[in-house]
C-alpha cells in the first residue's frame, strides 16, 4: 500500500502495529542504554563529573540511535525515516531526555553516591525510554 502526501509518493506505509514497534524499540534501546552505561560508568569513574559523564553516554547513544530507530523501529524496507526535520525533533526530544536523565543521575551521585548512579542508571533510562517511545512513534519519526 503507497501512502500519499499531496502529490508527492512517501512509499510503504509502515503497517507495523504498536505492540510490533515497541519490541523493536525495546531491542534496539537495550543495546543503547547499554553503551549510553557504559560510557557513563567509565568516563564517572575515571574523575569526569556525573553531569558531564552522562551527557557525553546520552551523545554516545543517540548517535546510534536516530539512525537505528529511523531504519529499523520506524522505517520501511528500503524506505527509513530520516531527514533534517526529523532530526531536529529528535534533537529537541532528546535534548529534553538528556536534561531530565542528567538531573537524575548527576542527583543520586551528589546525595548518595556515585556507585548507586552507576546501577540506577540503566534504571532512569528504561522509565525514560517509555516516554520517548511515543514521542518519537507519534512526532520524531512521523
């Protein structure tokens, strides 16, 4: 089935369901929030702030990210959603992302301590990822 938008052809929709996209966000996410951790945990743990540390694993991840989830969550075959007005609404979501997670991270290693920053990480992104699922099915990739 083609999908029209005006006169111009887009191609394939895209008859995934959300139940189908959400998987796949899943497997995609865990193997960012995978690298997003670990560039974290190094990077805290060799003197970087908290603060900086988990911006530059949020960066390290979203480079991965946008590609990924515009081929793999949201496209079609032979048919991704890229382009530059996806990417800057993938830039403002995930810049509002970054900011929440930072605050949560960088919080619990200033009050608690930096080793419980490094396990509540993957914790903090996971309830993030939640929210950002949708924004990027209903307005990123849209």
């Amino acid at each position: 089935m083609l999908a029209y938008n005006g006169w111009r052809r887009l191609g394939p929709v895209r008859t995934l369901n959300v139940a189908k996209q959400g998987l796949t966000f899943v497997i995609v996410g865990c193997s960012l929030i995978a690298v997003d951790s670990a560039v974290f945990v190094v990077l805290s743990a060799v003197g970087l702030s908290p603060w900086w540390s988990n911006v530059a694993g949020r960066v390290a991840g979203a480079l991965v990210g946008f590609w990924a989830n515009g081929r793999i969550t949201f496209g079609s075959p032979g048919f991704p959603r890229f382009g530059y007005r996806r990417f800057a609404r993938f830039l403002v979501s995930w810049t509002v992302v970054t900011v929440l997670s930072t605050i949560l991270v960088a919080t619990l290693a200033d009050h608690l301590s930096l080793e419980t920053a490094w396990l509540a990480k993957p914790v903090v992104e996971v309830c993030l990822a939640v929210a950002t699922f949708f924004i990027s099915r209903e307005w990123v990739y849209k």
